[in-house]
C-alpha cells in the first residue's frame, strides 16, 4: 500500500524509540512494511524482529482449546474443577473451559490475589500456580457468569488447564499444533539465544525503557514472542483452509451462543463499511499489537509496535492529570493501534471493491 505514511503520521508523532512493523495480507500475498523513528541499528530485517504479542496469545490459545478437543483430549463443555482437584467450591463445577475461552466465565481481568506492587512494570512475574490455585479454591462469581468479562485470569488458567490436560509446556503445544505445521519458527514464549537478539526493546507512551514481561502461570493469556513475518503468516492461515491446524482455526471464527448473546473463542468481532472483520489486540507495558481479518474478501493486516497504549508510571499520570486539568488537553494521550489498523484494512476493503479502470 502506497498510503500507509497517512494512516500512521499521527501515531509515528514523538516516538523516537519507535519500530513499527505493519503486514498487508491477502490469501496468496504478504505485503512487508517498517515505519518509524528509531535509528537504532537491528541485526535483523524489520519483519523478523520479534516483539511481545500481549493479549493476541489468547487467539493461540482459543485454538489449543479446539485442537485438544479434536484430538479428543478434552471438550469444550469440561468444566474447570475436572481439571483444579484442590478447588473444591461449586462455582468450579459450573464453569466451562467454552466460558474460559469466551470471557464469560466470570472470572475477574485480574486475580483478587494478584498485586502488582511487588513488581509494578512487570505484574504478572511474582504470581505462581500455587498462587493461582489459592485463589481458585474459594472463588465464586456465580452471579457474573454468562456475562462478557475480559479476564486475564481466565484465558490465564485455560492455558494452564491445557497443558496439565497434555503433559506439555505451552511452547510444545505451540509447536505441535500450531506454529510448527505452519513454520512459524519465530513465535515462542521462551526465546533462545539468537531470537533474544531479534528482541526489541519496549516503551512506554512516553518512551520510558520497559522491562520484557516475564507471565508466568499466565502465559495462556498474554506471553507469546512473533515477528512479522510470523504474524502475517498466521492471519494468511486464517485466510486458508489447506493446512494441519485449518479446522481449529475456522472454528474458532464462528460465533458460539452464551446465553441470550453471541461470542468467539477470543476473537471479536466488527463492521467496517458494512461487512464483518474478526480482530484481536495486544498490549504490554512496552509493547502493541493489533491485527483484524475480512474474510469476505479474504484480506487482513497486523501491526507490531514496541510503545505501549499509554504510560505505566505514577509519576506520569499525575502530571498528565495536572496537565489536563490546566490545559484540557492530555499531555501523554493513549495511543492505540487499533484505529490505524482499522484504518489500513477499510482502506484495502475499500481497494478491493472498487475496480480498476484500464487508462488507454
């Protein structure tokens, strides 16, 4: 696309760390292209970078779920506390690994257990399974089941419910059923060596230096390391039913009924200029992501930024609340990369619709 400089300008602005790596996919092309401002020299292409995913993990994981339950190792209508045997409150017995996977289990965004002042710029490193555990054995949020929720926690103990029910780390499982069919061989939540030299540094909205977050027991939920190249691959597969894990990932598109409302596993689901896109985004303190498919015209794109939404220091929002209150303006605004993504795929729906007219 020739106009994508138009569609980032305003995000680019004052990021001078910046790597901002955007895919144009359709089911037979890979489009590559790297904005930004950093002058940091990387020894690797743009596309092969690797940056944290964030939230984007919990589409990896919703396919798991579909694979395992293909491969007969589990269902989807399993409840949790088949597989937490020190849970033993009747809450765990009602809610279903589907209600994981949908954000309607109850499950808070973050475990009532779960403080980030231990470590505030990396919140998820001190919380073990035996912590996870402890919380699950009394709680109850009966009253909020079959309602949306974004929990953290929830798509967090799915992940580790898939790989007790396997006897497999999340990097196997990935690897097995996921990125290995598909060679993605830059995707991983442990990296080695040589991919950790391919990893970018993080920051915030405000260009502070994050450390690389480290989710433990919630790596279902958030921990997944990709490149571009890799990323653009999995929304091709999206696109494309001729390969091992098609099936998982088709069905994961398809919407499941919640009570009275309709959900996915993971995805969610939108319009633009009239037509349905599927789309996920991601963010750490140091990292976005973003990516959204049209499968009615079998397009998609991802973004990959080492910036974070906003700002994850204190000191930081007090001056942009003292700011604002002066000026009624946000000194450090929330930057998300879902509009610039919306942007670029309407842009391609809108490409694709209009036919070109031969010049003589």
């Amino acid at each position: 696309m020739r106009d994508l400089q138009g569609f980032v300008s305003d995000y680019i602005k004052g990021k001078k760390h910046l790597h901002l790596e955007i895919g144009v996919i359709t089911k037979g092309d890979i489009e590559y292209h790297s904005l930004g401002n950093s002058k940091k020299k990387s020894v690797a292409a743009p596309e092969h970078r690797l940056f944290e995913i964030g939230s984007v993990t919990k589409l990896f994981t919703s396919i798991l779920l579909l694979e395992l339950e293909r491969q007969q190792q589990l269902s989807t209508d399993d409840t949790v506390g088949k597989y937490i045997h020190n849970g033993k409150n009747d809450y765990l017995n009602k809610v279903t690994l589907k209600s994981l996977a949908t954000h309607t289990s109850g499950l808070p965004g973050m475990a009532t257990n779960l403080s980030s002042k231990k470590n505030r710029y990396n919140p998820y490193s001190n919380y073990t399974e035996d912590d996870l555990l402890a919380f699950l054995s009394d709680a109850d949020f009966t009253d909020q089941m079959g309602s949306f929720e974004y929990s953290n926690t929830g798509v967090g103990l799915l992940g580790y419910i898939l790989c007790k029910v396997s006897g497999s780390t999340y990097d196997d499982l990935l690897k097995k059923y996921i990125t290995g069919p598909l060679n993605m061989t830059e995707t991983a939540v442990m990296l080695n060596a040589e991919q950790n030299g391919r990893f970018v540094d993080g920051h915030t909205s405000t260009g502070k230096n994050m450390p690389h977050w480290d989710t433990g027991v919630h790596e279902g939920a958030g921990a997944i390391k990709s490149s571009l190249h890799d990323m653009c691959i999995f929304v091709q597969a999206n696109l494309n039913e001729d390969h091992p894990p098609a099936s998982a990932i088709q069905q994961s598109h398809m919407p499941v009924m919640i009570g009275d409302s309709t959900h996915h596993y993971a995805w969610f689901s939108d319009n633009i200029s009239d037509q349905n896109i599927l789309w996920h985004n991601g963010g750490t303190f140091g990292f976005s992501s973003y990516l959204a498919i049209n499968k009615e015209q079998s397009i998609g794109v991802v973004l990959l930024s080492n910036y974070c939404f906003g700002s994850a220091s204190i000191v930081d929002e007090y001056l942009d609340a003292i700011f604002k209150f002066i000026t009624k303006k946000d000194l450090y605004p929330l930057m998300p990369l879902d509009p610039v993504g919306n942007k670029i795929l309407e842009a391609m729906m809108q490409r694709k619709k209009t036919p070109r007219t031969e010049s003589t």
